[in-house]
C-alpha cells in the first residue's frame, strides 16, 4: 500500500533539481533555483520545518499572496530567549493574522529585536528576490541570508507576513524531531493506545 502512495507522487509535480556547492547560506541556496524558476512567483519550504494543519500552511500564505499580489512569509511568535535563533520580523497589523512587514533582521540579540514575530521555514516569494540574492552580501555567519534580500525587497515594495494556523515542528532540534513523531504517532490509531501506555510506564 506505501509504495502506492509513493508512485503516485511521481505524477502529481515535475520535479528538477539545483545543487548548491558551497554552503554559503539559505539565500545562496535559493538564487540556485533562479534558471529553473525565471520570472514566476514561487514557494520555498524548508525541509526541516513541517506544519500540521487543517490547511496546509503554504496554502494559508498563497491566500495572502494572491490577494495582495506580493511576497508573503510564514510567522510565528517565539519565546524570548529563542529570538537569537531566528530572522524576526517588524510588523504592522492589516486584517487577522495577516502584517505589513516594515523591517527585519536575522537572528538578532533579544534586547535587538523589533518584535518576537519570526520567519519560519515558509515563503511565496517573488523573480526580483533574485537580483538582491545575486548581489552576494553576506550578513550573519559570513553567509547571503535570505532574510538580507527580504529585507531590501520589503523597501523597494509590500511584503506581507502570514501568522499561520498550524503545529510547527522544528526537526533541525534533536526535541522537536522527538516530538514530532510523538505527536504524529497520536494521530495514528494504531499507534496512539500504545503510545499513550508507553508515556505510563
């Protein structure tokens, strides 16, 4: 039955592949893509954020791309003290759940940062993110961020921030990789009785 589900993906996309050479940062890893995706509108999704919705996040976001006719970024609140590990954003409230984003900066000290709004690993973004990425300004960690290029795009047009409605899982964390199988495995009858059971022991 799994290897059903699998070959059935092969028909819903074409798939072609970008390497990037160097790891030289997110930004430099999406100005990869820029031959393959031309002058279209296009969605980044980082492998090690998954949400789990109702509606799928990236849909949430095309919703307010669409609407506006701009880039839009995924946001979520954070605590505090994870500030320092995210680019954060600068926003001003239009309707629910949805922001203008007057600035941004990545991974900022906590006493920095303009607000506890952070980028997560969703983007509808636009071909003219392109141009700032090729420009090859480096920013934090010596790498081209990609929230750098945002933030010049967010001064030269409107860019929106989608605070999405979803459990984000952050499988780059050794805890949130446990707890998302956890909370994946609940979901499961299967696996829910003896999860639940397991967690008594």
């Amino acid at each position: 039955m799994l290897w059903k589900i699998v070959r059935r993906t092969n028909h819903l996309a074409r798939f072609e592949t970008a390497t990037q050479a160097e790891p030289l940062g997110l930004g430099h890893a999406v100005l990869q893509a820029r031959e393959r995706i031309g002058d279209e509108p296009f969605a980044v999704l980082l492998p090690d954020d998954i949400f789990d919705s109702e509606r799928p996040c990236i849909g949430q976001l095309l919703e307010v791309a669409v609407r506006e006719e701009a880039p839009v970024v995924a946001l979520m609140r954070v605590p505090r003290s994870e500030i320092p590990k995210y680019g954060i954003v600068e926003v001003e409230p239009l309707r629910d759940r949805v922001y203008r984003l007057s600035g941004m900066v990545e991974k900022p000290p906590i006493e920095q940062a303009p607000s506890d709004f952070a980028i997560m690993g969703r983007y509808v973004l636009t071909p003219d993110i392109f141009r700032l990425l090729a420009e090859g300004k480096r920013g934090a960690g010596g790498e081209i961020q990609l929230t750098d290029a945002l933030l010049g795009l967010s001064r030269q047009r409107n860019m929106y921030g989608c605070e999405f409605e979803a459990v984000r899982y952050d499988l780059g964390d050794r805890v949130g990789f446990l707890t998302a199988q956890i909370g994946y495995g609940l979901k499961r009858p299967e696996l829910a009785d003896r999860l639940r059971a397991g967690s008594r022991r």
